[in-house]
C-alpha cells in the first residue's frame, strides 16, 4: 500500500502539475495559517469555517492542512497522491458549497455575485492527473521509492 502511495514514474509532466498547483495553493494556505494575503489568519478561519460556514472543526482543520501542508507536499513531490486527494476534496466541496450557485464562470467583470466554479474544476483535473502518475521528476516520492528499490 505505501509502494503503491509513493510510486511515480521519472517523468516532467507531473513535476509541473505538482508545482504550479502547489504554488496556486501557497497563497491560499498563508490566508488560513498566517492571514497574509487578506486571510483570516488560523483563529478567524476556523471561526469562519465552524460558525459562519457550519462545518465541523476537524473538517476545517483538514482544509486548512490541505491547503497548507498539502500545497507545499506537492511543490517538494511528498505524498503527492495524498496532497492531490486533499486538494481535489477542498476543491470539490468548495464547489457545492460555495461556488456552484454562482454559475460556471469566474467572476472576471465584478457582476456576478460571487466566483463561479471553472478555476476549482481545473484545480481538481490537475489533481487527479497527479494522484493518477504521482509526484515525477525531482520529487522526494521518486527519490522514496528509489531508494528502497
């Protein structure tokens, strides 16, 4: 089960699947943990994740370690298909749970009410094409299983 967790193969598409949805998701991460970027910062994102939002605390915690770890897990390629799956579920229930009523497209001219869901389901292609190949080239999963080979 880990063999099959940390496999990948030697190849360039997924080192820059991995790091261009790693580097999208850093900013991401910094709002929930440290508040940069306009965040909340990790008190005032749980606190709009668990009061405003309804969501379990374990559910926000996992978004914010998804986001957070999870983006930096796909930038160096540890637990790549593990990073991915998170990212894919954050994006997933973003969708339904926020994003969706807003319609397909994103909110380029400022008119719609909110975000539609486009960026989310490319965010999610990218993650399954990851949890699919794992991490490639230059990532530490490749070096993992290398290594006990």
């Amino acid at each position: 089960m880990l063999r099959k967790l940390f496999s990948t193969q030697d190849e360039f598409a997924p080192l820059v699947m991995r790091v261009m949805l790693g580097i999208v998701f850093i900013p991401h991460g910094a709002q929930k943990v440290l508040g940069w970027f306009g965040g909340y910062g990790l008190e005032g994102t749980l606190n709009f994740f668990t009061q405003t939002m309804g969501l379990p605390l374990f559910l926000a915690v996992l978004i914010i370690a998804a986001e957070s770890l999870g983006s930096l897990g796909l930038i160096v390629g540890f637990l790549t298909r593990f990073t991915a799956f998170g990212i894919a579920c954050v994006m997933t229930g973003a969708i339904f749970t926020v994003h969706l009523e807003n319609g397909f497209f994103m909110n380029w001219t400022g008119k719609q009410a909110g975000e539609g869901f486009e960026f989310h389901l490319l965010a999610i292609a990218l993650a399954v094409a990851l949890m699919i190949t794992g991490g490639g080239k230059a990532s530490v999963d490749l070096y993992l299983t290398r290594r006990k080979s």
